[in-house]
C-alpha cells in the first residue's frame, strides 16, 4: 500500500471519531449545566436536509421572557409537536429533556 492510500485511511477513521468526541464533550458540558424549566411556545419547526436518506430536526421554542430556544430532536419528537403548541418546556443546555403540552 502506498502513501497516498494509508494517508486516505487514517483520514476515513479519524471522521467518526472527530464526531464521537464532538458529541460526547457536549454532552458533557450539558451535564454540568442546570436543569431549567420554563413555559415556552413552540414557534418554529425546521428540518435540515443532509443527504437523500438522513434529515436533522429541530424545534425552536420562545419562552415568557422572549428568549428563542433552539434543540436538534430526533424524528419522534418532532412529529409530536406542531407550531404554536405551549407548555412547559425542560432542558439543560442544548439537550431538549421534555415538552410538555398544556391543553385547553
């Protein structure tokens, strides 16, 4: 094997692994972070194309104090939701804990 192929190698490997470590510093840091709760209105509901099979979802709350709250949610919570949805909204830094609906 040349130079040229190892180099390509080593390349492949250390992708997932860069993103491993991303994700697993940000959970840490949301680890250290305050658990906080909060009523809040679902305000926005975006979906971020990354290929023809994988798609990133988010959900973008606005809470009492005007402050837009923004957390990337797996499919199945974003299809729980729709816009304009209020209730109470838990998380702790940039992990989205729960939304919880007040009905009418």
């Amino acid at each position: 094997m040349n130079d040229i192929h190892i180099l390509f190698l080593i390349f492949l490997i250390s992708i997932p692994v860069v993103f491993l470590i991303g994700n697993m510093m940000e959970s840490n840091r949301n680890d250290k972070l305050p658990i906080i709760e909060t009523n809040a209105t679902l305000v926005n509901k975006s979906v971020e194309k990354l290929s023809r099979d994988a798609n990133r979802y988010y959900l973008t709350f606005e809470t009492n104090d005007h402050e837009r709250l923004k957390f990337k949610v797996d499919h199945h919570k974003y299809a729980m939701y729709i816009e304009k949805d209020v209730g109470e909204l838990s998380y702790q830094g940039t992990r989205l804990i729960y939304f919880k609906r007040i009905t009418d």
